[in-house]
C-alpha cells in the first residue's frame, strides 16, 4: 500500500518504522532533527508545510491508500486530513490531543466530516487499561472483533503453581492454545514440553468460552469487588474512571493534586467515583489509604517520573497489579524489567490500533507485541494448497497458527485439524517470521503439483 504520514513526531516516526518495510510510505515534515531521524529509514521523506497542496503533491497524495495526520497541530491534522479526502482516495486518521477537537469532531457534526477516523491516543489508552482491568490477574487483553477470540497475557511471579511445570501440564482447555513465551528478550512459540519459570510473560488466544476458564486457572480468587485507585485525573484517568464507573464491581478512586481538576471530575463522574484532591507521589497518603489493599494501582500523571516514583511504591506496598502511563516509548521496558506490571504509551497503543487497518488485504488481525519483537497477522491459504492436517506440517521456527478462519467460523486448532486452501490462518509468529510461513505453504503447493505432474507423466 501507499502510505502518506504527516508529520515526523515522535508518533510519525513510530508509524514510519512500523510500516516502511511492508508498504511505500512518503513522510511530510520540515524540522530539521525530525528530517534527520526520518531519512535514516527506507522510505521517501517531502520537506515542507502538509496542508500546501503542492507540498500533498509532490507525496502523491492523490494516489495514496492512506494518509495518516499526526503532526504537531491538531488544526494542521483536521486541515491536510480534509484536504487528502479532496485530492484522491485514501483512508485519513486524524490525531488530535485535545478533548475539545474530539468532542467536537466524533459527535454529530463528525458524522458529515470526510475524515474516515478521529483518534484521540489518550481515549484510546484509557479504554485499553480498562480493558485489562477487566481480567484482574491479566497484564493484557485483546478482543478480535467479529472472530469470536480473545488473547490474554499473564505473567508468573514468585508463589503462582506454574512456575516449574510443562506446558502441557496446565490443563489448556480445547478451543485455547498458548501461542508465545516473553522471557528476557526472547520470543519462544512453546510447545508441550516447554518448562515455565518465575517472570515468563505467557500469551493465551483461543474462543471465549475457553479462555474464560484460563482467566479462572490464573485468577482463582473471583473477588466480587475490584479496588482500583487512579494517580492522576488528566484525560486518561478520567477517561478510564468513566469506562469503569458503569460496572457495578468497581470501587474507584482518583488522586489528583491540582483542586480546579479535582472540581471538573466530581462534576462530570458519578457518585461512584472517589475524587481525592492530593499528590500522588505522597508516600504517607497513599499508606493512609490502604493502597496495599487495592487490586490495581494505575498511574497516569503527565510525567514518566512521577508515573515511576508512584508505581515503584505500590510494588513495594505490593499491590497485586500495578499499571503504569509511559510517555516515552524508551520508557516501556525498563519500567517492566523494573518490576513494574504493565507500562503502556498513549503513541504505541494509537499506531497498533492504527495498524490493524493499514495492512495487506484490509485485515483487522495485526497486532504487535514487544515493541515489534512478535506479532499476530492474517495469512491466506493458496487456493490450491492440498488440506493437510496440522501435526504433518514441518512450521519454520517461530511460528504457530493461533486460529483457521474459514467460511464465517473460526477454529481453534488441534493436531488432527487440516488445513485447506482459501483459510485464513491466525498466526502468532517472531518478527518477519509470517512471510517465512507464506513462502513454505506455496512450497508445498509447488511440491504437490509437481509429484501429480510427474504422476501423470509417468
């Protein structure tokens, strides 16, 4: 695909690394060290101003598939987003980072804007984090829409009856597979034999009738009531306040430091919501209140520090899952080897969700893991492929079929179910490891024509 990204910023670079080595991706950006990060990458870089139309031109706007506004202004955004609408055919993603522009936009009026899709990150990322609240003992949470899966992550810490056992151990129910291991900066597909140790972050996808038995095998407890506190009452925390406020088994409290922010939040959350007018970062308060008691700690201030310094006392308070807003992407890992649960950024969440779009044949299965190290993706069966069941095929190295999606159902697979031409296969697989799967199945259909020529000729 043709891909046009306006603007270099931090998120712009993210989008350009991410989909330069699958598509022909122009970026439109005039500061200099945004030029000089931008031509290091294998793709076609415009200096100048996105909503010139000259400057949409010479990127080839008109013949683009998608064009993706993420420069510094949210005006600039709307105005070169409108313009690509006029000038071709490409599908436009519009950031912007005020509420107002997002209120404005995504209400009525947006229903009669061109623009194909408004992202707001920091909705985004308080929509996920209560996502994974859902699933208490989850460090991640993933819904495919329209496929009838779901994929949970978890991590084993110290005391959890995992640690030590094979895989094939644990009692996976059918309909569920483990489809990775995250140890160190290894991405390991398991199989049966494989032994799991303390810190191992194990990946599950299957239907949900299934997976709901693997959230009860690392979830045993069934609390009733979730105790979540909420260190900062900026767009993200009140964005996940409002999410979670309408489910009963919530009890939610927010700390927030500045009082005119406290006064907009008990305005516009319901009684269910705490509003507590202090800093976060107060170790005495945050013991005053119990927080060792709570099932989540999430803090999403405005600075990674603060984020940090809270978490690192939670964890030392040991509050049973603690989530934690990184600003920097560079941040992500170190505040996980550190102990942390789960760290996130606003940017990386919008270029997944933005991703799952922009990808061969329009597929919505693409997700990404490990800032990049693994990922899901959709592969397509050759239509002449022979069915052959799951357990005679050789897979490369670091690949598994996680689902076999064919005529409007989805299976999840043992080793006696076949494959066969026109699937459309879920793979988990190691970084550029699905096309190394794409090559193998045409092997096989090369190979299969080949022996029924040579069986005819003879």
């Amino acid at each position: 695909m043709k891909v046009v990204i306006s603007g270099g910023t931090e998120i712009g670079l993210l989008f350009a690394k991410t989909l330069a080595s699958d598509h022909d991706v122009h970026v439109i950006e005039s500061l200099p060290h945004a030029l000089e990060q931008l031509e290091q990458l294998d793709l076609q870089v415009i200096v100048g101003n996105p909503t010139s139309l000259a400057v949409l031109q010479e990127a080839r706007v008109p013949e683009a598939d998608a064009f993706i506004g993420c420069a510094h202004s949210d005006e600039v955004n709307v105005i070169s987003c409108l313009a690509a609408k006029q000038l071709g055919k490409a599908e436009t993603f519009c950031f912007v980072n005020k509420a107002h522009y997002f209120e404005t936009f995504a209400g009525e009026l947006g229903e009669h804007l061109a623009i194909d899709r408004l992202i707001w990150p920091e909705m985004l990322l308080g929509e996920y984090i209560a996502q994974i609240l859902a699933v208490p003992g989850a460090i991640d949470v993933k819904v495919f829409e329209h496929e009838d899966l779901k994929l949970l992550e978890f991590r084993l810490k110290t005391g959890d009856s995992a640690i030590g056992k094979k895989l094939k151990d644990l009692g996976i129910p059918r309909g569920a597979l483990a489809v990775a291991l995250f140890r160190d900066d290894q991405v390991i597909i398991p199989g049966g034999m494989t032994t799991l140790y303390r810190n191992d972050k194990i990946i599950f996808m299957g239907h949900e009738a299934s997976m709901r038995k693997i959230e009860n095998r690392f979830n045993p407890s069934h609390a009733k009531s979730l105790n979540v506190v909420i260190v900062g009452g900026g767009n993200v925390g009140y964005i996940l306040a409002k999410t979670l406020e309408v489910y009963p088994n919530f009890r939610i409290r927010i700390i927030e430091k500045s009082l005119p922010q406290c006064q907009l939040l008990t305005e516009r959350l319901s009684d269910r919501v705490m509003v507590m007018h202090a800093d976060g970062t107060d170790v005495a308060f945050l013991r005053s209140q119990q927080v060792e008691n709570c099932d989540c700690l999430v803090a999403v201030t405005g600075s990674d520090e603060r984020n940090f310094f809270v978490s690192m006392h939670a964890k030392m308070l040991n509050v049973k899952k603690v989530i934690t807003r990184s600003h920097s992407i560079e941040n992500i890992e170190f505040f996980e080897k550190l102990g942390i649960d789960v760290a996130l950024s606003s940017q990386f969440n919008a270029v997944q969700s933005v991703s799952r779009h922009i990808s061969d044949d329009g597929i919505d299965v693409f997700t990404i893991f490990e800032k990049g190290k693994a990922e899901i993706r959709e592969i397509v069966v050759p239509a002449d492929f022979p069915p052959s069941r799951l357990m005679d095929l050789k897979l490369p190295e670091g690949v598994i079929i996680a689902a076999i999606r064919r005529g409007g159902h989805t299976l999840v697979p043992g080793g006696e179910d076949k494959i066969k031409g026109k699937d459309h296969l879920r793979v988990f697989c190691a970084k550029d490891q699905g096309e190394t799967l794409s090559d193998y199945l045409l092997n096989i259909v090369r190979e299969a024509a080949a022996a029924e020529e040579a069986e005819n000729g003879g």
